[in-house]
C-alpha cells in the first residue's frame, strides 16, 4: 500500500452509488486522481446496488464505504482519519447534515458540490433543503453558473461559494466500436447520445428529430441511444425504427464517440455535461440545446464546437430547428470541418490538472 503524505488531509469523496451521471462519474474521476497522488482518499456510497461498468471506473486501491446512517458515517470518518467529506449530491448532504449536528466533536470539514440536484427540485423543497444543509457546510463548490442561483438566493456567503467547473483526464487509448456489433450498417451516418434515460434528457424529442433529419436529407441517418432508465425502459416496450439502437449502459464513451459521425445533447436541464468533454476527446462536434454551461463550453474563440440551439419559449427541445441541425452537420461539409477541429481544439480547456488544482486548495485549506 502506498504511503500517504501525513500533511495532506484525509478525503472521503460521497455519491449517491455507483450509476450513470456526471454527480457519480465526475466524483469517481475526482477520487481516481487523489488516489494516484498518495492522498488518502475513499469514496462514500449510500446506495448498495453497483453498476459494474460504473464501479470499474474507480482506482482498486481506494476504499468504498456504504452506508446511510450518520453514526456509521462518524465511524467511517473517525477510523480512516478523513477531515474532508467531499459530498455530490443532497442526499449525502443531508447525511453529512445529521453527522455534524449529532456529532459535534467530530472535527470534519463538509464540501459540498453541487450538480444540480437542486435545480430539479420544487422550488420550496429545494428552498427548505438549502436551509437545513447550509449551516453544515464549511465550502460549497459548483460546476455552472446556474448551481448558483438558489444559493445566493439563501443568502450563502459569497465567501462559500467556488466555481470548479467539469474536466476528465483524456483517456490513455480510444478504440472506435465496430457498429456491427450493435447492428448498425456500416455506410450509416451515426449520431449517438450518452445519458441516463430520464425525461430531462429528452429521448423522445431526439428521435423525433432524428426521424425528420431522415426526411429533410433523405440519408441513412442511425441514432445510438446509450444508457439506462426509465424513458430506455419504456421505448423498449414500444414499437421502434431499426435506425434507433439501444447499447445500454458503456463504460467507454470515447470508444462510442469517436465512431459517430456527430454527438447530440438534446437536453431541457443541464450544468456542465461530461459528455460534451467526451465528445472533444473523441474528435467530434455537438448539436446541443442551450442549458447551464453549454454554451459557453461549446466557444471556441469567435466560433463553436457545433451547432447550439436554444430552448423554446417554454423550455422545451425545438424539434424541428434540432432536425435542421442535424441535416446542416451532414448537407454543409464545411461547415461540418471546421467545428469539428474547433471542438478537437477546445479538448485541451477540460483537462482534469485544472480544476484539480482548485478542489486540492479547497482541500487543503
């Protein structure tokens, strides 16, 4: 076992479980990268069911602890000698809430990073929870801008409040996936998705853009939908079009990425989506919607990574302008080029060193 440096604090890094998501991945990635510089540093879960394609994705050598009880959570904290509990979603935040108020004299540090889960609360009850975890929280940490709205709206201390942003480590190999495996034809033009199935992720509107894409180009246009959830189980009760494919869970998006034609982020809620960086390492643009960071992670000087459209008056996907887009990224090669080595380029802004850096001064202080 290696030697961990006795100045540096001990990290315990909580999420809700071993699943899909950019609030489980981006933790894991967070851990992966303390444990290769000698911290000491484990990974919090309360959920017990693991995804295995998920829990692969975790260092062996980091230490999983389970539980949902706040005097098992003090134990944890005590006998492994962790100062700072990292925590990526409200339900670790409420954990570490009753810890710290049922265990004064435990001396721990509660960062708190949030993804967004708030956001897709009721205002009230979003409210409510911002009230009760706040006076247990030492930093808060958020990756876009609009994480920040209901915490200025408590009145945080701006003195709480940090941007960190999303990144990942570029991946050391990406090995395009054979489509025929996934019985995709070969001359297909592929636009592939990576998410959980859930309605703000907007499956439903993407295939329906996809299907009208076919229509305005008259091209063999396939749609891979990766992930699981309760829209994926339900699309897969119904009839579907041989164009719509449906891998499942892959714990190697690059791979997924860099054999599609162009990405798509069709989504109603977003903060800063890993899949977008996963796009950039994979060498392929995007067509998204315009929801918390996007836009600005799809800059690139004066020009995008891609097409961006924005949300209609009411928050929803606009179909129609999506299937246009779609149809410009295969009809315009030019233009298709060029964001294409913009979104290459813009690659190089993600990589995990900057905003490792952040999280470790946090830490650390």
């Amino acid at each position: 076992m290696l030697n961990k440096d006795k100045d540096r604090p001990g990290v315990l890094i909580s999420i809700l479980g071993f699943r899909e998501g950019g609030a489980e991945i981006m933790p894991i990635r967070i851990a992966n990268y303390l444990h290769a510089r000698h911290y000491n540093v484990g990974v919090h879960c309360l959920e017990p069911e693991q995804n295995e394609k998920i829990r692969k994705q975790l260092s062996p050598g980091i230490p999983v602890h389970c539980t949902h009880r706040f005097w098992k959570m003090g134990i944890i904290i005590r006998k492994y000698n962790y100062k700072v509990v990292n925590t990526h979603c409200i339900a670790s935040q409420l954990l570490m809430t009753r810890v710290r108020k049922r265990i004064p004299f435990l001396k721990v540090y509660h960062v708190a990073t949030s993804h967004g889960g708030y956001e897709g609360l009721e205002q009230k009850e979003a409210t409510e929870l911002l009230h009760l975890v706040d006076p247990y929280v030492d930093r808060w940490t958020y990756v876009a801008d609009n994480n920040c709205r209901l915490l200025r709206e408590i009145k945080v201390s701006e003195n709480k409040l940090v941007k960190v942003g999303n990144a990942m480590e570029r991946p050391e190999h990406i090995s395009p996936v054979k489509w025929s495996d996934y019985s995709v034809p070969e001359d297909a033009i592929v636009f592939t998705v990576i998410t959980r199935a859930v309605w703000k992720k907007c499956w439903r509107e993407t295939i329906e853009a996809i299907k009208k894409a076919r229509e305005i180009t008259g091209e063999n246009i396939h749609l891979v939908l990766c992930g699981t959830g309760p829209v994926r189980d339900e699309l897969l009760r119904e009839p579907c079009e041989e164009f719509i494919h449906f891998p499942g869970t892959v714990g190697n998006p690059c791979d997924f990425y860099s054999a599609s034609y162009c990405g798509l982020l069709l989504s109603r809620l977003e903060c800063a989506p890993l899949g977008l960086i996963e796009m950039y390492y994979a060498g392929i643009p995007v067509i998204a919607t315009d929801t918390g960071d996007v836009a600005e992670m799809m800059q690139y000087g004066e020009e995008r990574t891609g097409i961006l459209l924005p949300l209609s008056e009411d928050g929803m996907i606009p179909v129609d302008e999506a299937a246009k887009a779609i149809a410009c990224m295969i009809q315009n090669p030019e233009l298709y080029q060029k964001v294409k080595e913009n979104a290459k380029k813009k690659a190089a802004f993600f990589e995990m060193d900057r905003i490792m850096e952040r999280y470790i001064q946090i830490f650390e202080r």
